[in-house]
C-alpha cells in the first residue's frame, strides 16, 4: 500500500462472511485498485472484497450534487 502512497490503518480478524477486514487509506480509486489487483492476483485469497468509504464533507457534495439530478422512479 505504501507503494502507492496510501497507508494500512489496521487488521482485524473475523468470523462470518470474510475472515478478516483491514481499513486502508489511498491517494485514490485507481492506486486502491492497483493494491487490489496485485493481492488478489497473487492467489493467496480466496476472496477480495472492496468498499469506498466517504468523507462527511464528500457526503454533504454529494448531497448537493444529488438535488440537480434529473431522476423520475419508473411509473412516477
């Protein structure tokens, strides 16, 4: 990860789907799939699995830019 310039934050071990879950930080999608890719291509996973977390600040943009969206349910 540091490679990439992100940084591993932690490690925790698991029972249920996953056996474990880490909580990594990257420059940005593309370096966080560049990780990705190189682990799992490495065959010692049999899973991986990814999940972007947002800022509170990038939520509220979001929110934002969700108000100028043009979007009507079907059957609305």
């Amino acid at each position: 990860m540091e490679s990439v310039g992100g940084k591993l934050h932690g490690f925790w071990y698991a029972f249920g789907a996953h056996d474990g879950y880490s909580l990594w930080e990257a420059p940005g999608n593309v370096s966080m799939a560049a990780v990705a890719l190189a682990i799992s291509g490495g065959g010692a996973l049999s899973s991986l699995e990814t999940t972007v977390l947002l800022t509170v600040d990038e939520t509220i943009e979001a929110l934002r830019a969700a108000e100028q969206v043009q979007y009507r349910a079907p059957g609305a």
